[in-house]
C-alpha cells in the first residue's frame, strides 16, 4: 500500500486492492491493536495480501477482532479516552470514527467495483 506525502495533485484513482488494504490497516489494524490488545502495530511488517480472497479473508478478521473488542466495551470504557493509541478522544468517538471509516471506504470500494463491470 503505496503513498506519499505530499500527495501527488492530482491523487490518482485508488485501486480496490489499495482500498481493501487500507480498512484492513490503518482503519481496522491499528485500532486492534491500540485498544483492544495494548500495543502498537507496525504497518511495514504486516503482510499485506496478494490475491482478493487473501484480502477478503484478512478483512473478515480483522473486522471480527474489531467487533469483538467493541462488543466488549462497557459504558465507563465508551466514556473515557483508550489506554493506548494517538487518540485523546472518548472511546466512542473513536468507535464511531472508525465505523464511519469503514462506511466511506466500503462505499468507494463499491463503487469502483460498479465502475469496472460498466466500463466498456
């Protein structure tokens, strides 16, 4: 998963591969691990897939973990600010950000997807 910073004007088109590694990362991965299991993720060492069903798996379990982790939450826990992580906001903040994350991406994934089956 390739960037730079800077980013290039104009950003080019993100492919789904680009898009799936990205929930599967730096939406999903990094928040496992801050706050569900207390450490940090390093993004260079993961090993990122090479096929759909490869990234289609990681995602289902990544996306569990984070389920997981959520369902455990009590409300004191939602109330307060994550023992790790960046973040300084209350843990519900940090649920609803990434949820609206997964939204927005699954939705460019979606309709790329659409794309791809239209062009001629």
């Amino acid at each position: 998963m390739d960037f730079a910073s800077p980013a290039p004007e104009p950003a080019p088109v993100t492919t789904i591969a680009w898009r799936l590694a990205h929930i599967i990362v730096s939406c999903l991965a990094y928040r496992v691990e801050w706050y569900f299991d207390g450490q940090d993720f390093d993004a260079e060492a993961f090993a990122y897939a090479g096929t759909a069903d490869e990234a289609l798996k990681q995602l289902d379990e990544m996306y569990a973990r984070w389920n997981a982790g959520v369902r455990e939450l009590s409300d004191a826990d939602l109330d307060n600010p994550p023992a790790m992580g960046p973040e300084r906001f209350p843990m519900e903040n940090r649920v609803l950000h990434v949820n609206r994350e997964l939204i927005h991406h699954g939705a460019e994934i979606s309709l790329l997807r659409d794309l791809y089956r239209r062009q001629d």
